[in-house]
C-alpha cells in the first residue's frame, strides 16, 4: 500500500496555519504581558535595586519624554511575550517538519529543539542574577562625591535605557548559548568534526571575544561574563559531535 503523498499547495496550507497559530500565540502573549507589565518592570529592575540599595543614595530611574514609560511597557510586553511564545513557535516548527521524517530523524532532531529554549533560559539567568549586578556595581564606582567645590557625578538611570540594556544583553546572551546546538547540527549533517574544531580553537577564541565586545556595553565584565561561557560551551561542543560522529 503506498503512502498518501502531501502536494506543494497542502503544504503551503500547512504552513500558512502553522505560521498563523505562531502570530495568534505571540499576540495573546502579548497582551496577557502588557497587563502585567508594571510587575514585570519591577522584576527586571530588581538587580539595579538590588545593587544599590545600601549605599546610602536615594536612587530612582527617571524618564525624559511624557511618552518613554508607555513605550518601554510595549517592548517590555513584547519582548516578555517573545521569550514566553518561543516554546510554543517551536512546537509549531516541530509539528510542520516532523511528518517528512523518519522516525530516526525524529529521534535526532527533537533533542536540539528541546535544548534551544533551555540554553536561552540558561542565558538569560546568568545575566540576571549574576553578569547585571557585578556590571550594575562596576558602573557605580565611577560616581564621584562633591569635593573642594567640584561637581558631583551621580547616576540616574533612565527607564528605557536601563531596560533596553537588560533586553540587549537577555537576548544576547540567550542567542550565543545556542552553540551547542548550532555547531553539533553542523556535524549531523557532516559540515564539521570533531578535529575540526580542536584545530580552530585558538581562532574560536579571538572571535569569541570579539563577538562578546560588538553584542554587550564597553565594559570587561559584561565582555568577559559572556566570553567565558561561550568557550566552556565550545568544549562541550567538541564533545558532544564526538557523539554524534560515535552513532
């Protein structure tokens, strides 16, 4: 009995509702976010109140325009919709695929999709709860007190600048963690071995850190902070295309 065989327009079709399932998910995400956007705000802003809480300052974060706040509560319900969607979009992309394949293919593939939103997670937990309070305190100490009649230099913090650094750096360190699983799909499909990245590792490095200079704030901590796990994550990389080149 020969197997029923799904036509280019069926599968347009199925893309299309895939594709609308996905948007559907990311605006209901979206709006369900914006009404918890002040909560939200709050637990972001907790590593910079965090920080500064004892230093004797009364500290605040300031806005400039009448309309900075309203739009820093849309790309923080934006972007918290994104990070709560990606699951479910991926799910869709799993769903659209997997019929074309062979059940080893199965097998091989839904790993990397099921570690691609835990290595993003990972991602972001290091920079709230580590990489932003040690780059919070490295950036206050260069706040000066009044001296011999000189002017003070003191932080106020703007609310969509401090946010967007937050994003920034969430989003970047959340797309790098995904190395594993880019460089380890690469040797599935024969692009690159083990040796192969042995042998590079002194370039990996340079460009590692160059990234780590071009996606974070002009500051070692932050550099350094998403530099070194890139390169325990390029060892782990190694290791696992060893088990794939092993099957």
């Amino acid at each position: 009995m020969s197997e029923k065989k799904t036509t280019v327009s069926e599968h347009l079709v199925e893309l299309r509702s895939r594709i609308l399932k996905s948007i559907i998910f990311l605006i209901v995400s979206f709006i369900f976010c914006y009404f918890f956007s002040e909560t939200i705000y709050n637990f972001l802003v907790d590593p910079y109140a965090q920080a500064v809480k004892d230093d004797g300052t009364n500290r605040r974060l300031i806005f400039t325009a009448l309309h900075e706040t309203f739009l820093t509560y849309l790309k923080l319900a934006f972007f918290s919709a994104f990070f709560i969607s990606c699951p479910l979009i991926l799910i869709q992309v799993w769903k659209f695929i997997a019929p074309g394949l062979y059940k080893d293919e199965k097998l091989a593939l839904f790993p990397f999709l099921a570690a691609t939103p835990v290595l993003f997670l990972l991602g972001g937990m290091l920079v709230y709860y580590l990489i932003m309070p040690l780059a919070i305190k490295f950036f206050l100490s260069f706040e000066t007190i009044s001296t011999n009649g000189s002017l003070p230099i003191q932080l106020e913090a703007k609310v969509n600048e401090y946010l967007s650094l937050v994003m920034r750096l969430i989003l970047a360190f959340g797309i790098s963690f995904q190395l594993p699983v880019f460089l380890t799909l690469l040797a599935k499909v024969g692009f690159i071995t083990s040796d192969y990245l042995k042998t590079r590792r002194k370039y990996v490095v340079i460009i590692i850190f160059s990234m780590a200079a071009l996606l974070t704030p002009p500051d070692p901590i932050t550099q350094i902070g998403l530099a070194l796990p890139l390169l325990l994550l390029y060892e782990i990389s190694i290791y696992t295309v060893k088990l794939v080149e092993k099957k």
